[in-house]
C-alpha cells in the first residue's frame, strides 16, 4: 500500500462527467464512485482523491480512538471508557485515575539522523496520566513503545516529541512500559477479518 504525501493528501479531481468507478491511488483499488467523497460544482464534478477507508486510516481520531483507546482498554483491566470526544481524558483505571490516550506513528521527518513521535497535549490539565503509545506506521500498527507519563510532567506543554535517539530516549526511559500485553491486543485487532469492497474492472472506467 503506498500513501501520498501529506501535502496531496486532500487533493480533488475535477472532471465533467462523473464516472461509476474510480482509482483510489492510496489502496490502488478500483471501486465505486460512492466511495469517494464527490459532488458537483459549477459546470464539473470534484473527486476527492482517496476513497473513504483510506481517509479513515490517515485521520486522527482513527489512530487515536479506534486503535489506541480500544488497545488500551484491554490493556488495563476493569477500565471505565468514556465516550468519544469526552473532555481531558478518554477512560478511568481500576484505581480511579484518569487516563488521556496518545498515540503517534514514527515521523518520516529526521534531525540528526533520528526521527521522532509526536503527542499533542494541549496542556491538559485534567487527566492524571498520559498513555503514549508509538507505532511503527499506519499500515502495520506494531508498538515499538509505551510511556504512561504523569500528568504534572508534560501538561503544561501544547506537545512533546520522542525522538529515536539514545538520548530522547533515556529521557522517557523511567515512564516506559512494557509493550508485550498491547503488542497481543493490536495483534488481536488485525485477526479480525476486514469486509472488502468490491474491486470493479478496470475497462469500466475512462479516466485511468
């Protein structure tokens, strides 16, 4: 699977008739035009130009809610979930703490020959732990780290960034823990059988 830049990711198409399938170039996959984001404009149609599974993975709120906060969860026992988009914290722990769930995949961006993971914080001053999970990438999701941070050490930044270095990493070495229970959840995750969408022929559409 190979994904755009982040630069072209929101790019739109536009073409004067609107065709029944259509390329997504993140998957690679010929599908229905109803998944893609489309409509008319003027005298012309706009395409968005990645399906919507494919934007699903790139946002945000898939790492961080559907991934991390249900790895998490299973992580720690007799934990008390909040809903989505609940303010300052996403679930409380058996010990009656709540936990803001952060997760980041390894930057593609390097300084000094180490990349780095980067968690927005927002100084958030109510949750009481901060748990960091750091992927490898979107496509794989394999754990590398996992730091559960005290809330009065980072909530008074906007954002802290991890870098691979030995350095960054002694740093955040006292707040790590082991990754072998959510490396066994995630792995739990990616067993379960995805429904796929129909691939069309390609002869069908006219505009690849």
């Amino acid at each position: 699977m190979r994904y755009p830049k982040r630069r072209n990711r929101k790019t739109i198409i536009e073409v004067e008739v609107l065709p029944t399938v259509y390329k997504c170039p993140v998957c690679e996959k010929v599908l229905p035009i109803k998944e893609f984001n489309h409509g008319r404009y003027k005298d012309h149609f706009c395409i968005y130009n990645m399906c919507k599974h494919c934007r699903k993975i790139w946002s945000s709120v898939y790492l961080g809610c559907d991934v991390a906060e249900k790895v998490l969860s299973n992580v720690f026992s007799n934990v008390q979930r909040m809903p989505r988009k609940n303010h300052g914290y996403d679930f409380i722990c058996s010990r009656g703490l709540k936990v803001d769930v952060k997760a980041s995949c390894l930057s593609s961006y390097s300084l000094n020959n180490s990349r780095l993971w980067a968690f927005t914080i927002n100084r958030n001053k109510i949750a009481d732990y901060f748990a960091c999970i750091a992927f490898d990438d979107r496509v794989n999701l394999n754990p590398l780290h996992f730091w559960l941070i005290p809330g009065e050490k980072i909530n008074r930044f906007t954002s802290i960034s991890i870098y691979t270095g030995e350095t960054s990493l002694e740093r955040w070495k006292k707040y790590e823990k082991p990754v072998d229970k959510i490396l066994t959840a995630c792995n739990l995750m990616k067993v379960k059988p995805i429904p796929q969408v129909p691939v069309y022929p390609r002869k069908q559409s006219t505009l690849f």
